[in-house]
C-alpha cells in the first residue's frame, strides 16, 4: 500500500482541515499515514485547543468555512483526525523541539499522539513515502 | 437489489460521504450491501477509488433526483 507522509506548521482551521482530510481518506483507504505536527502546528494538539480563525489572508471566508462546519457540510478537523485514528493507520508526531519552544509538555496534548520525535526521527520514517506534503 | 444498510450523506462535502461511508462498512459484514445517499458531485468517483484500493464493490450508480445513490458491497 502507498504511505503519505504531511508535515503540519499551522494551527489555523483552513490547514488543518485540507491536511487531516488527505491524511484520513489516505488511512480509510489502506495507506500508511503520518502527520507531523511542528511549531505554530503543535498548538492544535494541545488538549482542549479549538480552531477558531482562519489564516489572515482569507478572514473574508472564515464565517463561510465555520457555517460549513458548525451545519456539518463538513466534519471538523478532529472528527476527520479521530476517524483516521480508527483505522489504527494513522499516526500523529509532535515536533520535540517545538515542545521545548512553546513550553508544552507531553501530558498538555491529546491523548491520540503517537509519539513525540524530532526531525531525524520523523525523516527516516517519512523517506520512503509516496507523496509527502508541507502545509503552513 | 437487497440493501441492507442505507447511509444518508446527503449535503456532505468531501470527505464527509466517504467518512459516512468507512464508519458503516466497519460495522458491517462481508457480502453485505450498503446503499449510500450523496449529493457531493465528487463522491461517485471517491467511492469507486476507495473501493478498489480496498477491495470493495461499487455494484451500481444512479443519479435520482440530484441525489447519487452509491451500491457497495462490503
């Protein structure tokens, strides 16, 4: 089966979305899938973080994308996390070194990170993926 | 055709039906058929490359009403 591989840099909800959504339908399909979540994208594994903005570029659509959420058009970014999880396919890393920057610990993120690496580790998984991605 | 499951995502946007869809066919057994009621125009062909690369069926296509009626067999 293929692996996709996607490195998370953003805590907004218009990158969240567009990433976890490839990284689940890549799990419920058979894929290996991995989500490397590192700085401002390390905020979104904080337990009880909500999006709630959109990248300041596109304030214009942000109460669009949250009425397609809050009305279920689409799922939320954790509801699409949550489901690839299920799969048992799907792993979520948080970056080591942005742990130390922002001052979070492990006991400060949800309870679906897999693993805490730094970016030797997260590359040697990654290296043999078939589509690997950097969302910010 | 027998259908033993109908899985409403209706006015779901990618991925919402496909997501519908994996969670119905996590509970269901092999032979079954799940009927899945969509209106993404994108999902018929979703469904049928997430068929292949899990060996499902995607037995039947109809378009009724603007709503796609999706067949597969689990």
């Amino acid at each position: 089966m293929p692996k996709i591989s996607i490195i998370v840099s953003s805590e907004k909800l218009d990158k969240l979305l567009p990433a976890m959504t490839l990284a689940t339908t890549a799990a419920i399909m058979g894929w290996e899938s991995e989500v490397f979540f590192t700085f401002w994208g390390l905020l979104a594994l904080k337990k009880g973080y909500v999006p709630r903005e959109v990248s300041s570029d596109y304030k214009g659509y942000e109460d669009e994308l949250k009425r397609a959420v809050s009305s279920g058009v689409m799922p939320s970014w954790r509801e699409v996390l949550e489901q690839g999880k299920k799969t048992g396919r799907l792993k979520i890393y948080a970056c080591s070194t942005t742990m130390s920057l922002l001052g979070i610990k492990s006991e400060d993120l949800v309870e679906y990170v897999d693993n805490v690496v730094g970016a030797a580790t997260f590359l040697d998984s990654a290296k043999d993926s078939d589509i690997s991605l950097f969302i910010s | 055709m027998k259908v033993d499951l109908v899985v409403d995502a209706r006015y779901k946007s990618c991925p919402g039906p496909l997501l519908a869809l994996a969670e119905a066919v996590a509970k269901s057994s092999p032979g079954q058929v799940i009927m899945l009621l969509a209106t993404d125009p994108a999902a018929p062909q979703d469904i049928k490359e997430w068929a292949s690369s899990v060996n499902h069926r995607v037995l039947k296509v109809e378009k009724i009403n603007e709503v796609y009626q999706i067949y597969v067999e689990v």
